[in-house]
C-alpha cells in the first residue's frame, strides 16, 4: 500500500495527443468537471483521439489578467464578456469573437437570485426588501468578481425600472443597498462560503446556478432560493484563444470543444448544473422559474459601457461604496 | 626546532583608520630569539603594530622584513607567525588536544605529519604547557589560565618563528597573571623564539621583556631595556607612563626620590605639610602639600625611616629631591 | 505564586485556543467520513500531484537559500565590504513585502506582458503559470531564513577563531568548513527547518503565479482552497492535515534543536 502511494506519487502522468487548458471563472468547477468527462468521450468517438481537459478556476477577472500574464489558456469561459474583451484587446484573440459562437459566444446564462436562510423569516421578495434598514446582505466585490458586477446591475436594472431610469434615484437605491453589504468577497464563491457555511447575514445575492449549487451542498432544509420578478440576463460567454490554441495546434480541438457546449447533451448537463441552457427544448424539460429578464445590451448599453460607467475607477461603484 | 627564529626589521611603517593614525612612521628592529613588549596605553598603536607583523593588516607605507625578506611577499599563512589573542579565540566546538593539533591538520598533504605523528606532537606541547590530562575537554570547561596555555601549546605547533601575544593575559585575574608572566618568560627562555608581546600595564613589561617599546599616539617614544626606560624615560610621556612620579613645576621626581626630613638641617629644602600616612606595604607612603605652590607630593621611604620620622598628618615636614628630572618641551 | 499560577494558566488556555483547537478541528474534519475517504483524499491524482510539487518547489528552494544565506551570512559577519548594509537590507525584503506582491514581482518580470515576455514566448520557456515559477516564487520568499538565523550567531561569535585558524595555516576554504561551519551548526538546521516549513506552506506568493491548474501547478496549500471552494471538505482538511503534520513535525525539530543550540 505504502510503495503503491510513492509510485503514484512520482509517476509521471502519460502523454495525451490533446490537451486543452480551459481557464474560467469559480462558479463553473462542477459543471465542466462533468461537461469535460462527455466531451472528451464525444471526441474519442468522432475522431479516435485521446483529448485531456485541464481547468484553471478563479475569479473571472482575475483568470483573464492570468491569460494576458502569459497563462496559456486554449480557452477561456469566463463570467462577462467584458474580461474576454480585455483578453482581446492585447490581441490574443479576435476583436469580433462573440460572432464566432452562437447566441453571442454565450451558449448558456443564467441569472441573479436571492439565497435566504429555510423559511424566508425576512420575507424577501424582491430587490425593495435588500435595501430595508437592517437586512444584512452578502454580495462579492465588482471590482474582482464577475457575479459581483451582474448582480450589482440586477439591482440597478432593478430601479431604473422602478424610478424611470431616473439614475439620481438608482444610484442612491443601489448605495442604499450596498450599505447593507457588511463584507464583500473577492470571489462569489467566497461569499457563498460566507453565507452558507458561516453563517453570515439575511440574503445572498448569488448566481442562478451558485445558490442551486449551495442547496444540494448544504442542505435544502437550511435554505431556499427567492428569485425576484425582474433580474438580468447573464450571459457568460466562452471564446477559443486564437493565438495559444493555434501556438499548441489546438486550435480545432479548441473549436470544437466550445461547439459542443451547444449540443444536445452540451446543454443537458449545463441545465443539470443549474445553467439556463439556450435550447428551450431542454430549458422546458428543467424546472427553472419564469422572470423577466433584461440582457446587458438593452439595460447598459454592452459590456464596455457598462464597465465604464460603473466598474472603473472613480466610476459609480467607487462613489457609492466607502468600506 | 626545524624553523629557526627570525629577525624582524619593520621600517618607516604608516597606518591609518579612516582620519585617524593608528601608526605614524613607526621603525623598530626585533633581534633574532628575544622577547620585546609593546607597551602603551589604548590607541597608542601597539597592537595595531602586532597585527602588521603577523599580517592581519596591510601599512599603508614601509616596509617589514622577516630576516631581510620583504613581508609583503610572504602570505599570513607562510609567515609562521604564532598569534595568541586576548580572548584565547580557542576553537569552541574542537576538544584541547584537536585546537593543539589544528595547524598541523591543515597542513597541505604532502607537509602534513601522519595522524599519530600530529597527536604525539600536539600531548608533548599539552606537557609542555603543563595541561596533561585535560586533552578530550572542551574549551568552555578550562580555567581561563588554562586556555591561555592552550592557546599557547597551539600557536607553538606551527614550530611559529614569531610569537605574537595580544594582550594574552589582559582577560585574567592578577593573581592568574603575574603566575603566568613569570611561566612565559621561563618558557621563552627555554624556546628562545622571537616574541612580541602586546600589554597596557607596564609592571608586566617591564618584568618579563628583554627590551621595551614604549607607544604613544601611533609613535615609539622609547626602546630600551626595562631599567633602562624606567631609569632614563626619553619623554616626559614615559616617564609619566612607567612607574609614578611626581611633577613640580616642570620637574619630574620619582616617589622614592623624595627625602624627608622632621627638621631643618642646613641644606636647601622645601617646606611641606604632611597630609596622609599609609604604612601597610613593604614601603612607607607620604602624601605632602608644598607650601607656596600647594602641589601635592607622593613619597616612599623605607618604613624604618618612616618611623623615625614619625611624622602624622598636619605635621610640618622638609623635602629634598635626590634626582630630578626634565624634559623639553 | 498565585499570580504566576494565573500567568501560566492564561498561556495554557492561549495555547488550547490557538492551537489545539484548531488542529483538532483539522483532523475530526479530515475524519468525519471516516479514515477510509480521509486516505482516499490522497489517491485523487491531483492531490499527488500537489504533493509532487510541493516536494520538489521545496527540495530545490532549500538547498539553494542553504548555500545562499551560508554564503551571504559568512560575507556579512566576517568581512566588511561596500554595499554590506545594502545585502542586508536585500536579504530582508521578502520580509518586508507582501508574499502577493513577491509573487506579483515575477509576473512583471516573466509575465507575456513584459519586456521579457516575448523573448520567453518565442524560445517557449514557460515560467509563471508553469512549474519554475512556483520554484522561483518559493525560492524569493524563504530566501531570508537562513541568512537571517546566521548573520546575528556569526556576529556574536566574532572573526577571532578565523583569524586563528588562518594564522595557523588554514586555507579559506579550511577556515569556513572546520571552523566557521561547525561553529553554526545548529543555528543552520534550525534555518533550515523554518525555511522548509514556509517553502512547503507558502500560499500568497504562489498562488499568484500558479495559474491555479488543476493537477498541474497546484501546490499542497493551493490544492486546499481549491478543495474547499469545491465544497469537498472531507478532502480539504485531509490535506490540510498533512500540512499540519509538516507544522507539528517542524516544531518539535525547532524544539530539539533549540535545546541543542542552548544546553
């Protein structure tokens, strides 16, 4: 048993003919863990090649700084399409990349729901009730996170509707709201683990698929998922690294690899992973509730507008939010 | 022996530290087997000028010859120099017998001794010091007479045809010390090496050193032998410097060179007014307070002389000088 | 006495809290399933794979900062040397920076956006996200421990046995391997041990420049926080556990030697 340890331990791992390195952002572990498993079968069938997929998690932000450091991602799928604009701007990849995929590179979404503790005892129903004095909520930083930013938008979606994008208005709802914010995570997942685990505050401000994710880990009976009438619409969008993928000769495994996010069963397991899949013959299979949601397009303007506005420094978030 | 001591020949030898002189034109001539003390107080240079002799530190001008032979050819470790340091600087972490047989051990390997070779030598000069007995101790469990000998018995491995002694009894008790002088000089008249011995207190120069060299602020102030500077000092510093003496004016008078009388007898005298009597020592000491300059004035006399005087403080006394001294200034 | 009694007490009770506590809950949370999946943790690739390279970051960061700090701790207690007060001061800059900062450092000085960047992209040498960065970012930050332990015992020690040893006949080389080496030993392995401890535990720096791949540039406390993001807790604290071991293995080699130096 011991020396069969210390074998394993000094193996050298055997040499694929593939090997992808898919760099994305936190809540994504579990879905591509399985995800990775069918395609690499997928692949063997169609083409008789062994393919490995490698993963590099963090915060979506941060993983696209790592790819233009020099981590040499094949692909990227990360949280907002802003950091894939950023990648594509020190010329790694296509300025025109979210024409390369359908449904603008984003082959599944999701959205921003609340994750209250068994029983809603705040009566959470919507955005209104996160800004009550006293409600102690937990959300991550836009300046680090990817959820972060589209639930920070979820909010101001939320009063723009409400104050006929009055923005003096929206402005103070969402400071008012981030007022209620005693600690903000770098990662969403830290504030999961924050809310969940620690049991810290009212509400969770989550992703969709990251609340879904901390009821089958923590627990159904500790907690439920509210989701408001209105939030926006996520699209956490992927793209091949044109100049690595082609660097490795990768680059149609690359390709491929992200195509088939779109298939059938593509789809299928990101709806099991709580990831509103595109399809909406598989959507309508999955339980998922009915809201209505906004794309960043029609709320802001695109992802640059948006970051410009809100994330960059000295923008609205810098002036609303004084730690 | 198979090294024959050397002369040493250190001439017109300049020093700095920074601003400050350490040694300023210095020349001496060190004969072949004789033992000379360095003798002057901190900062007077006189280690400064060992530490040159036994390389350590480069002059910044002159030259040293070891028997003719520019010094500066010849690295610290040809030099043969045996060093022995104020503070033993013994090796803490090596047992008596192997700090005595280190020089050998380090020996290239075509002049090392065999390993029995090297043990034998490194006991004979454990007797030889009289450590017998102590060989498998370490440093830390001897006496600090002990490591002093020890220190000894390793700097004499390297058959040294220089002994250099850096102050080697300045870190022990007086008692420790005047026995270990007197062990020194009878092992230096047994070995007969060139030795140079470093010390600020000048009852141990003058008792142990075949001739004295007296330093002041980077100068030699005196050579000679120890009666010879306490008989004759060349300075008002040496004479200051070794043994005590009194200043009148611009006289210098020993303490044992004052004569006292009770009376006046004719002879030109001084007159003075006891002030203190301390009778306990082989001498009797007088402290007297001149009238009209109100100097104060140390005297020795034998003590029966002290008891014919029988003279007491605030008693009226007369002195007279059997030698004085003067100096240019 | 009764005061004491009290002082003693608070240290114990301080101890309990800080240290016990929380290694216990290491190992019961390491064991809640069961020793079975506590060793299954250990089969899981990546896990080996983290301990790989935790091994190897260590085995080539520490004996490079042994003959490192020897070497700069023998220059600066035994000779005096322009630019002395300016290696001193280098030496203890890991220190003073953050690790992510340290780890930051070689991302501007490798990374593809700096002036290096191309160079290495064109001759394919892969530093940061790859093995030799996670290398260099754990030599810079336990590069002190040696040196550090060292310079104040060679200083107290003094030049005097040196210079002993090199007006009997010694060679430098004699000098260093008989006299100054055996005269530090202890102080050494004690440097030894904490530099190992911190090249085997060290997260900030690496983790900026790990790149985070599983299985592949994750070291030991990496693959923890990648564990525990994973909700696979059972695992997280298996492995932290083995960190834990290195902790307590560490402190009780501290203690022996500590005695040693100071019988």
């Amino acid at each position: 048993m011991r020396l069969h340890f210390l074998l394993l331990l000094f193996a050298v791992p055997a040499a694929h003919a593939v090997s992808l390195l898919n760099v994305s952002y936190d809540p994504t572990r579990e879905f591509y863990q399985e995800y990775n498993a069918a395609f690499a079968k997928h692949w063997k069938a169609a083409k008789g090649e062994e393919v490995s997929i490698r993963q590099s998690h963090g915060g979506s932000g941060k993983q696209a700084r790592a790819v233009i450091d020099g981590l040499e991602a094949d692909v990227v799928t990360l949280g907002l399409a802003y950091d894939i604009d950023v990648i594509a701007d020190k010329g790694l990849l296509a300025g025109d990349w979210q024409k390369k995929f359908p449904e603008n590179s984003a082959p599944y979404t999701s959205t921003i729901v609340f994750l209250v503790r068994k029983g809603n005892p705040k009566g959470v129903k919507d955005f209104d009730d996160l800004v009550k004095p006293g409600m102690v909520v937990i959300a991550p930083n836009p300046k680090t996170s990817g959820g972060a930013r589209w639930a920070y938008l979820a909010a101001w979606l939320y009063a723009d509707e409400k104050f006929g994008r009055d923005e003096a208005k929206s402005k103070d709802f969402v400071a008012r709201l981030y007022k209620n914010v005693p600690v903000l995570d770098s990662g969403a997942r830290g504030s999961t683990t924050t809310f969940a685990q620690r049991g810290i505050g009212d509400v969770l401000l989550a992703w969709e698929n990251e609340a879904h994710l901390a009821l089958k880990e923590f627990g159904a009976d500790n907690f439920e998922i509210v989701t408001p009438p209105l939030s926006i619409l996520a699209e956490p969008p992927v793209a091949v690294v044109d100049s690595v993928a082609r660097r490795h000769g990768n680059a149609e495994a690359a390709a491929a690899y992200l195509a088939y996010l779109y298939s059938d069963e593509g789809q299928e397991i990101a709806a099991k992973n709580f990831y509103r899949p595109r399809n909406p013959a598989i959507l309508a299979k999955h339980p998922f509730p009915k809201l209505k949601l906004v794309d960043i397009q029609e709320g802001f303007g695109g992802w640059r507008a948006a970051q410009g506005k809100h994330f960059a420094d000295g923008g609205v978030f810098d002036q609303i939010y004084q730690p | 022996m198979e090294n024959e001591p050397m002369s040493i020949e250190v001439a017109r030898v300049s020093k700095k530290f920074g601003a400050f002189p350490a040694l300023d034109d210095v020349s001496l001539k060190l004969e072949t087997g004789e033992l000379v003390a360095l003798l002057g107080p901190s900062g007077s240079g006189k280690t400064t000028l060992l530490r040159l002799i036994g390389g350590l530190e480069q002059q910044e001008s002159g030259r040293i010859f070891f028997d003719g032979a520019d010094a500066a050819n010849i690295s610290i470790r040809e030099r043969q120099a045996g060093f022995v340091f104020q503070h033993y600087a013994l090796f803490r972490h090596m047992s008596v017998l192997k700090n005595v047989a280190f020089g050998l051990s380090v020996r290239p390997r075509a002049k090392r001794p065999p390993r029995a070779e090297i043990e034998r030598r490194a006991r004979e000069l454990l007797k030889l010091v009289q450590l017998e007995g102590v060989e498998r101790r370490l440093p830390a469990q001897l006496s600090g007479g002990q490591r002093q000998r020890v220190a000894l018995a390793r700097a004499l491995a390297i058959e040294p045809r220089v002994l250099l002694l850096d102050e080697p009894f300045g870190a022990l008790d007086a008692k420790v010390r005047k026995e270990l002088r007197r062990w020194l000089r009878k092992l230096h008249d047994t070995l007969r090496i060139t030795t140079v011995f470093v010390t600020h207190d000048q009852e141990e120069a003058l008792e142990i050193a075949d001739r004295v060299v007296v330093m002041n602020q980077g100068r030699i102030e005196q050579i000679g032998a120890p009666r010879e500077v306490y008989d004759h000092p060349a300075s008002a510093f040496v004479c200051r410097f070794i043994g005590n003496v009194n200043e009148v004016g611009a006289a210098f008078i020993r303490p044992h060179d004052v004569e006292i009388t009770s009376r006046r007898n004719g002879a030109p005298s001084l007159d003075a007014v006891v002030e203190f009597v301390n009778t306990a020592g082989a001498v009797a000491k007088m402290d007297l307070r001149l009238e009209g300059s109100g100097e104060l004035l140390e005297a020795e006399l034998p003590r029966s002389r002290e008891a014919e005087l029988a003279l007491k403080p605030g008693d009226r006394a007369f002195v007279k000088f059997r030698d004085v001294r003067t100096f240019p200034s | 006495m009764i005061r004491r009694l009290f002082l003693i007490g608070a240290a114990l009770a301080f101890l309990v809290l800080f240290l016990f506590v929380p290694l216990a809950a290491i190992f019961a949370e390491a064991f809640r399933r069961g020793a079975g999946a506590y060793f299954a943790s250990f089969r899981d690739p990546d896990a080996l794979s983290a301990i790989r390279l935790t091994l190897l970051a260590a085995a080539i960061a520490v004996p490079l900062n042994l003959v490192f700090g020897v070497a700069a701790a023998w220059a600066i207690a035994k000779f005096d040397f322009a630019g002395k007060s300016l290696l001193t001061s280098l030496i203890d800059l890991p220190f003073a920076v953050s690790p992510v900062v340290s780890g930051l450092i070689y991302v501007l000085l490798f990374g593809a956006q700096s002036w290096l960047g191309p160079w290495l992209s064109a001759h394919h040498i892969k530093i940061i996200f790859a093995v030799p960065g996670i290398v260099l970012a754990t030599l810079f930050v336990t590069f002190p421990f040696v040196a550090r332990e060292l310079i104040p015992l060679m200083q107290s020690q003094g030049r005097d046995e040196e210079i002993a040893a090199v007006s009997l006949g010694a060679s430098g080389w004699q000098t260093f391997l008989r006299v100054t080496l055996p005269n530090v030993k202890w102080g050494l392995l004690y440097g030894v041990i904490l530099c190992n401890a911190r090249a085997m535990g060290e997260f900030g720096a690496v983790s900026v420049v790990s790149g985070h791949i599983r299985g592949e540039t994750t070291t030991l406390p990496l693959h923890v926080e990648i564990l525990y993001n994973e909700y696979n807790f059972v695992a997280a604290f298996a492995v932290a556990s083995l960190l834990a071991l290195l902790a307590l293995v560490t402190l009780g080699l501290k203690s022996f030697v500590e005695w040693r130096m100071n019988p």
